[in-house]
C-alpha cells in the first residue's frame, strides 16, 4: 500500500465516527452513481476541515498530481462509500451502535 491509500484509508476510519447518524444513513441509502449528492454539504466540510494545506493527506494528494480538493473530497467519499459498504456492520448497525 502506496502513502496516500494508506492515509486515506486512515482518515476514513478517522472520519467514520464523526459523521453523525443521520449521514452515515444517508450514505448507506445511496446508489454509488449519486454519491455527487455529497459534494456541497459533506464534501464541503471535508474539504474545510480534512484537507487543509497543512495535513498529511492534502500534501499525500498534491505530491500523487491531485491538486484540486474537489478531487480529493471526491475520493475520500469514495473511500468512505467503499467502506462502509463493503463492510456491512460499518453500514446501519454500526451507526445504531455509535449514534443511539
């Protein structure tokens, strides 16, 4: 695993629990076609708060040529997506678990 996936898949896990019940629902409810459903609000706060010009992950992305953090919070949902997906206990029972 290159640096990137693996900060990557280390911000995911990082991102999991801060998500909130209802986004982690929203995002299980999702056909993986309209995950762009998430680009203003989630993508936005990723964008704001996870790839600040300071962190590991946005210097991960710059150095792999992704320079626009569009991108880079369209990966990270992505990431997030296959996850949480692939992982079905990540999907509604964990987020009854976390949230309730």
């Amino acid at each position: 695993m290159d640096n990137l996936q693996f900060e990557i898949s280390k911000t995911v896990q990082e991102i999991i629990p801060k998500m909130g019940y209802e986004l982690m629902n929203q995002l299980i409810n999702t056909d993986e076609n309209e995950l762009y459903i998430f680009h203003f609000g989630f993508g936005m706060w990723l964008r704001n708060n996870i790839l600040n010009e300071g962190s590991d992950i946005y210097r991960l992305f710059v150095k792999d040529s992704v320079i626009h953090k569009d991108d880079m919070s369209s990966m990270l949902i992505w990431e997030l997506y296959k996850k949480v997906m692939g992982n079905r206990t990540i999907g509604a029972d964990i987020a009854d678990q976390i949230w309730k």
